[in-house]
C-alpha cells in the first residue's frame, strides 16, 4: 500500500524518486516544490483549525525511538 501511495504522490509530481543501484536496493523520497507548497498549506490550516493532525504525544514517541521500517527507504521533508 505504501508503493502505491509513493507512487500516486510521484505521478501528480508531489516527490521525485530517486533510486541507488546497491544492496540492498535503497531509495529515497523527496518532496517537489509542489508538494513542499502543499505541505505548508496543510500545516496552515492545522495551526488555523486548532486541530492536530494526529496524535501528537504518539509522534513524539515515535520521534524518539528513531526511523523504523525499512531502512532502504527515507522520505525527506525540507524547508
């Protein structure tokens, strides 16, 4: 489901790809300056609603222990 969602997100040009030829395979995600744009936008309208998106406690948890899943994949988020 998450190829899927990755490559939905490629096709409407919101993360390039970029695929490393080693082993075990590795690719990594980044976001377009389209989907930076409606990543900010969306972040918007959380701090406007007064709504997390999510649980915020269980992110943090999470931030804490660090990546999990497959370490082949990395999505990266910039500013």
């Amino acid at each position: 489901m998450l190829t899927l969602t990755l490559k939905g997100l490629e096709r409407d040009g919101l993360v390039t790809r970029t695929m490393y030829p080693t082993i075990p395979p590795r690719v990594d995600y980044e976001l377009t300056e389209l989907g930076r744009s409606l990543f900010v936008r969306c972040r918007a309208l959380r701090v406007v609603t007064g709504k997390p998106a999510g649980d915020l406690a269980a992110r943090e948890t999470f931030r804490r222990r660090g990546q999990h899943g497959s370490p082949r994949t990395r999505l990266t988020v910039t500013k």
